[in-house]
C-alpha cells in the first residue's frame, strides 16, 4: 500500500511539475512576444520622430531660402526708391512718392506676414503628421488591449 501511495504522489508531483512547465513556458513565449512587439513600437516611435524631423529642418530650410529672396528683392526696391525720391522734381513729387511708398510697403509687410504664418501652420502640421500617425496607433493597441 505504501508503493501505491507514493506511485500516487509521485505522479501527482510530476504532473505538478509538468503543468509549472507548460505554464512558464506559456508565459515566457507572451514575454518574449510582448518584448518583440514593444522593441517593434519603439521603432517606429523613432522612425517618425526622424521623418517628422526631416520634415522640419527641409521646412525651414525652404522657408529661410524665401526669406533670404525676400529680403534681397526689399534690398533691390530700398535702392530703387532711394533713387526715385532722389530724382524728385518738386516736395509735392516727394511727398506722394513717399506716400506710395509706404502704402506699398505696408501691404507688403501684411502680405508676408501672412504668408509666412500659413507656411508656418502648414510646415508643423506636416512635421506632425508622422507623430500623430503614431498616436493614433497607440491609442488603438491600448483600446485592443483594454477591450
């Protein structure tokens, strides 16, 4: 009888130990899985922080490449107006020159500025686009894993 019961116990231990096993193996598969898939996320989390950089500095690369055009066709009109208020014939001639001039200018200055703020706008919205992708993707898996 004492074989018997110890036959028992020892097949009850083993089974024990076989169950621990499979268990843990289970669990190191999901670790190791969760493991890739997180290294796999990060990654990416990284490739858009790149693309949305290169997006960024090639944005304002064109931007102050426009800006430097800009400034050198004001730099062509300053000279230009300084030799027209020069060859001014008469006060009356300089005044309204000058009256030209700043009317000019200020709708300039309006038109640049308002450009230069929808290019802004556009630029981050486009450099945000790669981390808002990721976002979204985030929110997705935790709203996977929370269902």
């Amino acid at each position: 009888m004492a074989t018997k019961t110890q036959t028992k116990t020892a097949d009850m231990a083993s089974n024990m130990a076989n169950e621990m096993q499979t268990r843990l193996a289970g669990m190191y598969e999901k670790g190791t899985e969760m493991t890739g898939e997180m290294v796999t996320f990060q990654r990416a989390n990284a490739e858009a922080m790149a693309e949305a950089g290169k997006i960024l500095f090639t944005g304002m690369q064109d931007m102050t490449r426009e800006a430097v055009e800009e400034s050198r066709k004001a730099a062509d009109q300053i000279s230009e107006d300084a030799r027209l208020m020069a060859a001014a014939k008469s006060p009356t001639e300089l005044v309204k020159l000058q009256s030209d001039i700043m009317r000019r200018s200020f709708d300039n200055a309006v038109a640049a500025g308002s450009k230069n703020t929808e290019a802004w706008i556009k630029l981050t919205n486009d450099a945000m686009a790669p981390l808002t992708s990721r976002v979204s993707e985030a929110v997705e898996k935790m709203n996977k894993v929370a269902a």
